[in-house]
C-alpha cells in the first residue's frame, strides 16, 4: 500500500515556501523514521525534492494516524513553530564552541495523556537528584578549567548547552533533538544546520539556537543507541556500558569513556571461580544490561564449574512485583551468594522485600551500577541486609579544586543557574532572590528568602562529597577528549604566516564538521590533568574498575573499602581486607553439593546441573586422592587402592602356604593318603602269597600302590611359593604319577579280559601273548608317552612363577602360569583318554565271576576317577587365585583316595577280616 501511494503521488505539485515552512517539523519526524529505513540521518536530508516532497505526505499521514492532526496541511501552512520545546529548562552558556549535555537530573516523570487526541504536551519531570547534579557541574567545572587555559583550545571558549533526560529515552531524544536543531522556535530553512558543510553562524535570537558538533550524554545503552543512530552529530557516553556499542559498523559516531560491561562480567566470574562458589543465584534488570551481563558470566564460567541456581529480572516499570519474587526466590533457595547487575534503584526495593521477609545472610556481588551508591550505603534497612557486599566500581579519581569549586557554588553568583537554584530552595527551605519563586521547574508553595548567609561549606550529601569521584571523573574526561579531539581540528600549522601561504588547512569554530571531529576523536591521545594516559580503543577506553567491600562500622553504618583494582582481565586483589557478609574473614560457602572427599567421586544429577551431584566412592583399585575429583583413577597392575581409596598401595604376593589352615589340612589329607598306601602297601606285601594277593598279576598291585603314593606325595608339591622348578616339577610329576596309576588299572583290566578269553577252546595261548613281562612292557609303554609329552611341553613351553594381575583385590596370587596351554592340555587328555579306555574295559568285564577278579571294583573307580576330573575343569578355571591351586590339590587327593578305596579295600577286608575267604577255592567258586 505505501508503494501505491508514493506511486500515485510522484507529480504532486508543492509549494516552494511549505518545505522551508515545515523543514524543522519534518526533520524531527524523519529522524526517527530513518532507523526504519536504515539510512543516516544525512542520507535522509539530502534526498532530492521530490522525495521530500513524498516523505513529507508520509509524515502528514502518520501523524494524522496518531492524533496530531496534521495530515496533508504540513505543505500548505507558510508559518509553523516546533513542538514539545524546551524552552528554557537547562543550563546555558555560549561560546565559539558550544558542547551538548544530558543528564539524568530528575527521576519523576510526570504523568502523559496517551488519548491521542490532542498534541501531547511533554511536562518537566520532578525529583532533583544530587549525584546526577554533581555530573552537570562536573562538566561546567571541566570547560572552565580548558577555556582558562593557555595550551588547550587557546582564544577558544567553550559553551555548553545542557538539559535533563529524565532517565527515559523519550524525553533524551526529545532533547538530543532539539540541542540538533538549534532549539530554535521559528521553522526557518535558515536556522537549520547543514551537516555537510558544517556548523554555522548561530541565527537564533534564544539562548540555546546554536547547533553542536558533540553531546555528551546518554547515560543508559539503550539511550546512546537511539542518540547514535537518530544524530548527525557524535555522542559520549559517560555510563553507557552495553558491548553492543563497541560495534564500529552499527555505532561509528559513538564514543563513551565507561569500560564495557564485558569485563565486569568477566571480572565478577573471575571472583566466583577464585572463591570457589558454584552454585550462584542471579537477579538482573530485563534488558541488555542485565541479560548480556549475566549470559557473559555463565560464558566465562562454563568450564569452571559454576551454576546459576536461579535467574530474576527486575522491570523499573513493574519493580514492587519484581522485587518481591526475586526476594522470594533467594529465601528459597540454597545459593548464599547473590549476583545483581540492575540499576541502584531497583536494588533499594530489593533490599527492601528482603528486611520484610528477614533474609539477612546473603552475600551479594555488585554490578558498577550500584557497588557505590550513597543512597544504599545511607540507607537502615540497607546495612541489615547488604553487609559485606563484594563487587566492581568505576575506577575513582580525583579533580583537583572541584570540591572547592562545589562549595562555593552559589545562585547569587550564577542568577541564571535554574538547578543551582531548585538545589538551592531543596537543601536551605529558602528563595535565593526574588525571581526564586517564579522558578517553572520547581512548583512549590511559596518560601521564605534566603538571608544571604547560606553556603554549601557545611554541607554533606552526595553532591558536595567529591572523595569518590567515579561517574563524575567519566564525565570529566569526556569533556577533556572532546576538547583535546577540537583542538587538534582547530590548531593551524603556523599561525604566523599570511592566510595564502599555509601549507594546509585549518578549521574554523563557526564551520566544524562532525565528521572532523570524528575523526580527531579516533586519534586522540593525551595526558589528563591527573597524569592519565587517555585514548580510546575505538569506541571504548582500557577498562579500569576499582574493586569495593561494603564493610560495617562501629556506629552500625556501612562504609565503602576499597580492597583490589581490575586492569582489562587482571585482578588484583587483597583478600585479608576483605570483610565478607558474616562480619569475618571467612569466605562465604556457596555450592549446591559439597566438594566430595578424596577417595569419591562426582555424579551428575539427572535433569539438574552440573553443579548438583552425588559423592560415589571408588569402586576398588581406584583411588581419587583430591577434592571434588569428577572421576577416579585405577591403580597399575602392580598396585592396589587403600581401604580410603585415596592411594594406591604396593599389592601383597598371597599363594596357598603351609602355615595357613587350607594348606595345612590339604598338606594332612595328603601325607594321610601317602600313609594309608603304604599301611596297605606293607598289608600286601606281608601276605603276598595268598590268593587274593597274588591274584591278577600282585606285581601290577603294588605298582599301583607305589603310583598312589606319588600321586599322593606330588599334591605336597603345589603348596608353598612357586619358583621355577617347582612350577616344572609339580605338573611333570602330577602327569606322569597318574599315568602311572591308571596304565595299572588299565594292564590290569586287560589281563582280566585275557584270562577268560583264554578259557574258552582255542584260546589258551593268548594269555602266553600278555603275561607278566607284556604288562610290565605295557604300563612303561603307557608311562613313556606321558614322559615325552612332558618333557616336550617343559622344554618349548613350561609353567613359570607369575603374579595373578587380573584377579582383583590386594592381594595378588603368585601362582605357575601356563605358557602353553597347549601341553598342559595334552597332559591331561591323555591321562583322559587312558581312564576313559580303562572305564571301558572293565564296563566290559563286569559280568565276570565276582570272587575272581576286580572288573566291578575298577568300573567304581574308574568312575569316580572320571567324576572327579571331569568336575575339575569348571571348578579350576572359575576359582580365583590360590584356591584354583587348591581345587587342583583336592581333585589329585580326591581321584587317589577313589582308587585306594575302591580297589585295595575291598581286598583288605577279606585279607584281615575274613582270611578264611582268602583261599584259592573261594576265589575258583562260581
């Protein structure tokens, strides 16, 4: 629709006296409209008349759109005078040069009527402020110092032009526009400054005509952000801080003399980490100040380790209710320490909900905005809540003579001086002269005169106090940049030589462009009257902040202690001075979970952050020998974790020994078993002529008993410490004992199988074929392959003495590990293989005449022999440590206490118990 109507309205005659009549009108309007269209306000000036012409029938129809009631007239009317003027609300001097100033002086504005049915009319706000006064003079202080001297802007004055914003952006840029404009009240095409070409003669007859090249002001970020897009000229902040304005492509005619807000931010984070709080509770103005402060902060301490429990925004427009829940917020939780980044004013209520609800042990980190202000310090309820307060302040400096420059301030010396004189009826109750009670910017109820004899000597307030000079010293040097930047623009080569012959060119104070000082601004570099060097990084300055303790005094009060500095990212701090919020040296604890102990380690909450967890002890052979460890560490092989699980400790070589209680009753199974051979040994050889004896071959039966007592005796062999041979020795004899044992049982087997296949006709001559010397041929045959099996494996490959490293625990088993599990296997398959060859023959025999030979008493053993191993296997691999060698122990006792009984007992029963079955007859008999 807007390009339909530019379209239709291209021809529109226009008179040539409406845009001359209406120029300042539409000046003002289309530099608000030039953020919309992204364009400068020179840009914007400069447009061709036929666009002016359009942008004029735009604005006719946006405010007829919004009450004002202008429409189409604004290129009819001849005369017109400008709305919402100042008129004489500020503060005034003129000079060659005259410098733009605007200060938050008052901080009640007056209510508006937003029925858009009449042109609103913008009141002066009420509520003088001392400190924001102190600013003003600061600078009237700063320009008369410079116009008194001789080496700075010599035969320049300086002027100055300053009015109150009233802390709100609408009200700055209602000045900042007019201070721009000239504030004249005729709309004359004449009055108006050409960018261009720089600054004219002054044209208006009113105090205040004169355009300015510069303004110092815009005391908020969002205030100088509207100020460095909307002016042609440059702006200087004093306070603004927002890092957005260090952006040179969006804000180049911006300058400020306050650090960024970065490195506060950076700061404070610093100091958390430094003091180890973790766990950090947050309240913050909801804009760019607070919010870009606070998300800084979590970005610097991402890596440390440091949480915010909670995030509040205050909002001034709202801050009874905001306060409120943000003291809610910090009763309920555990956070001890506060962070706040908001103007002092939203602090005060702050602090005031949190005396309501008796919340009194918080410790509270201070943003620059309020670490230094006089009114929290002085203030009751202040000192029950605040005590202790750490945080960061504008670096303070002092001004030589401003205090006594302050003191003597007095209106009868400056009659035109309107602040001075509301100050003046505020402090005294008095008019200072006649013209007092016509003041417009104070509507009080008529008072006395004042006698003449008042003086602010005596007085102390913020605005006489001149020990802490932060804001005020900002101020100062902006007025000292500005001017160093228009000396270096106005100083000619030589002054001396005829006007044709200078080499190069020199400014005039009547023709200063703002791109000129611009440009002097970017390369300025001097040296304050306080011996400081001064130069700007391109809009910022090297931050510098004091480092400031509220602490408490005798009388109850809180005073200010300055206790560190920050240069850029540097801190230098002095902790022992520090007086924290429980009235001692010790620092405060802020953590959602204690730091765990060494020898635990952290676990993460599910769903909460990182800073809340659980201490989990090490599981064992880790250890964790420091304070608030997020993981644990294992132990090398070689060591083990302690019972604390903080160190790791040389692991204790453990085997099965002869003192301890297994291996002394393993140690007592086997010599038993050995004695109960031999006993059965003896038995046989005393009575070796008797039948029972002497059946089936008594040479194979003392055989086997001289295996069972090896096999009895080598168990004997797997107790104690290993060493190399005995690692050898020990499997060499187990193998070859029980290879032994079983060739007899198996010989013996054969032989039974033998004689009674050699009964039947035919057959007699087969026994001829095994008798005695084919079985003792036999069982070294047997006994021989076991042997080379052996020695194989022992040659290519033996068992060595090796601590156990995978079993866990302190102690670590030295035990025979098996280099080739290979020859260990062949060992003992082939003693398998024998047992399973012998199970099978005797299985076979087993119907054979029971008073004859011993078929069924092999089968039994066998049996059990094959029972026990086969148990063996999974019992062995699944025991850890030394009790696998015991479980080796007990299946060799076992298996050998199988065979003895089995086999001799039966034998023994009949030879001592019932000897009269011991007879060849019995043995015949079917």
């Amino acid at each position: 629709m807007l390009g339909m109507f530019l379209q239709s309205h291209k021809q529109l005659p226009l008179p040539s006296n409406a845009l001359s009549g209406h120029q300042l009108v539409y000046k003002t309007l289309i530099y608000t409209m030039m953020v919309l269209r992204d364009q400068s306000p020179l840009q914007v000036l400069h447009l061709d008349p036929v666009s002016k012409a359009t942008s004029l029938l735009l604005v006719g129809l946006m405010a007829r759109q919004l009450g004002l009631r202008v429409g189409l007239q604004v290129v009819q009317t001849v005369t017109c005078s400008q709305w919402g003027t100042l008129s004489d609300q500020g503060l005034f001097q003129d000079g060659d040069v005259v410098i733009g100033g605007l200060f938050s002086l008052y901080y009640k504005p007056p209510a508006i009527d937003h029925d858009f049915t009449q042109v609103p009319h913008y009141k002066p706000c009420t509520g003088l402020e001392n400190l924001p006064l102190q600013y003003i003079y600061a600078m009237v202080f700063a320009l008369e110092e410079i116009n008194h001297s001789a080496k700075l802007l010599p035969g320049v004055k300086l002027g100055y032009h300053i009015h109150d914003s009233c802390a709100i952006p609408l009200w700055a840029l209602q000045a900042a526009l007019s201070l721009v404009g000239g504030n004249s009240t005729s709309c004359n095409s004449t009055a108006l400054p050409d960018y261009s070409a720089g600054y004219g003669e002054e044209t208006g007859e009113r105090r205040g005509g004169r355009p300015l090249p510069l303004i110092i002001g815009g005391d908020s970020s969002i205030t100088a952000q509207i100020l460095s897009r909307l002016l042609g000229p440059l702006s200087m902040s004093y306070t603004a801080s927002c890092p957005c304005l260090s952006d040179r492509r969006q804000f180049p005619n911006f300058f400020r003399t306050m650090p960024s807000d970065i490195y506060q931010a950076r700061a404070i984070a610093q100091l958390a980490i430094r003091f180890n709080w973790t766990w950090i509770g947050a309240v913050v103005a909801n804009n760019d100040y607070g919010l870009t402060a606070v998300k800084i902060f979590q970005q610097e301490t991402e890596g440390a380790g440091v949480c915010l429990a909670f995030v509040e925004t205050l909002r001034r427009e709202n801050i009874v209710t905001d306060a409120r829940r943000a003291a809610l917020a910090i009763q309920a939780s555990t956070a001890r320490v506060i962070l706040i980044f908001t103007w002092y004013t939203d602090v005060r209520e702050l602090f005031l909900q949190l005396t309501k609800i008796n919340v009194t042990d918080r410790q509270f980190l201070a943003s620059e905005a309020w670490s230094t202000s006089g009114d929290l310090l002085q203030n009751p309820s202040t000192s029950k809540v605040a005590s202790g307060v750490l945080g960061v302040a504008i670096r303070s400096s002092a001004i030589p003579g401003f205090e006594n420059y302050l003191r003597n301030l007095n209106p009868s010396r400056r009659p035109d001086d309107k602040f001075l004189r509301e100050f003046w009826e505020k402090m005294f109750g008095c008019s200072p002269g006649a013209n007092g009670r016509a003041n417009g910017l104070l509507q009080k109820a008529s008072l006395p005169l004042c006698n003449g004899s008042e003086s602010l000597e005596g007085v102390q307030n913020l605005f006489t106090d001149t020990s802490q000079l932060r804001v005020t010293y900002n101020v100062y040097l902006a007025v000292y940049a500005a001017a160093h930047a228009l000396h270096s623009l106005l100083s000619c080569p030589n002054l001396n030589s005829p006007p044709g012959n200078n080499s190069s060119t020199c400014s005039s104070p009547n023709h200063i462009k703002p791109i000129e000082v611009l440009q002097r601004l970017n390369n300025v570099n001097f040296i304050s009257p306080q011996g400081e060097i001064f130069y700007f990084q391109g809009a910022d300055i090297p931050a510098k902040y004091d480092l400031v303790n509220w602490q408490n005094t005798p009388t109850g009060q809180l005073k200010l202690v300055l206790i560190g500095r920050v240069d850029g990212f540097d801190i230098h701090l002095n902790e022992s001075a520090i007086q924290w919020s429980t009235g001692s040296n010790q620092v405060p604890f802020s953590v959602c979970s204690e730091s765990c102990r060494p020898g635990t380690r952290m676990a993460t909450r599910r769903g909460e952050p990182v800073c809340c967890f659980d201490c989990i002890p090490c599981a064992e052979g880790e250890i964790s020998n420091k304070t608030g460890s997020p993981h644990c560490d294992r132990c090398p092989p070689e060591f083990w974790s302690n019972a604390a699980r903080t160190a790791c400790i040389p692991r204790q070589l453990d085997f099965l020994s002869f003192n301890e209680t297994l291996g002394i009753t393993l140690t007592t199974v086997a010599i038993s078993g050995a004695t109960v051979t031999t006993a059965v040994f003896v038995v046989f050889l005393c009575y070796r002529q008797t039948p029972v004896v002497r059946a089936n071959n008594s040479e194979l039966s003392f055989l086997l008993l001289l295996s069972l007592k090896l096999c009895f005796l080598c168990s004997l062999v797997f107790i104690g410490r290993p060493s190399v041979w005995s690692c050898r020795f020990q499997q060499a004899a187990f193998g070859i004992s029980f290879v032994l044992c079983v060739s007899c049982l198996q010989v013996k087997t054969i032989v039974v199988l033998a004689a009674f296949r050699s009964a039947r006709p035919g057959a007699e001559a087969l026994m001829k074929w095994f008798g005695p010397g084919q079985q003792r041929g036999s069982v070294c045959l047997f006994t021989c392959i076991q042997v080379v099996i052996c020695i194989i494996w022992l040659s290519l490959g033996p068992p060595v003495p090796q601590p156990d490293f995978d079993v866990p625990g302190l102690k670590v088993t030295l035990k025979c590990a098996m280099a080739s599990v290979v020859g260990f296997s062949l060992v003992l398959g082939y003693i398998g293989l024998l047992a399973c060859t012998s199970l099978l023959l005797a299985f076979l025999a087993r119907k054979l005449p029971d008073n004859f030979n011993e078929a069924k008493l092999i089968t039994f053993s066998m049996l059990i022999f094959c029972a026990v191993w086969v148990a063996f296997v999974p019992a062995y691999v699944s025991s850890p440590g030394k009790y696998s060698v015991a479980v080796e122990i007990f299946a060799i006792l076992a298996s050998s206490y199988g065979l003895l009984f089995c086999i001799f007992a039966p034998k023994c029963f009949i030879i001592l118990l019932r000897p009269e079955k011991n007879t060849k007859k019995h043995l015949m008999a079917r």
